[in-house]
C-alpha cells in the first residue's frame, strides 16, 4: 500500500514545513495501518504538500502492485 499525505498549501507557501505536514499525515497513517495487523514491510509513505500532490488537505490510500 501506498500512504499520501496530502495538503492545500499555495504555491508561494511551500517550504519545508508543508513537506513535513504532508509527510507526518502519510505516516502517521502508516503506523494505524501497521498497528492494525498489516505487514509494515508492505507499507510505503510519501508527503505530497501542494501542487506535488492533490492540492486538498486529505491522505489517500493506494494499492499498487510492486
């Protein structure tokens, strides 16, 4: 599974801190999903802040085959 953590920043506002946000909800995330019995070997985590993602304050779930 792919984790994105997602926020609804502006483009003049990205920075490192938007980067870390998106990223903190990705894992955090993450965590819940490894704590409830899935294999964390199968779980990925990426911060999507901005236009690098979705543009909305959200954390999509992906399954994708490796």
């Amino acid at each position: 599974m792919l984790i994105e953590g997602h926020t609804a920043t502006p483009d003049d506002k990205l920075d490192g801190w938007s980067d870390t946000l998106a990223q903190n909800r990705a894992e955090v995330v993450m965590k819940q999903i490894g704590e409830n019995g899935v294999d964390k070997s199968r779980l990925s985590a990426t911060g999507l802040p901005g236009k690098k993602g979705s543009g909305k304050h959200e954390v999509l779930i992906k399954v994708v085959e490796l």
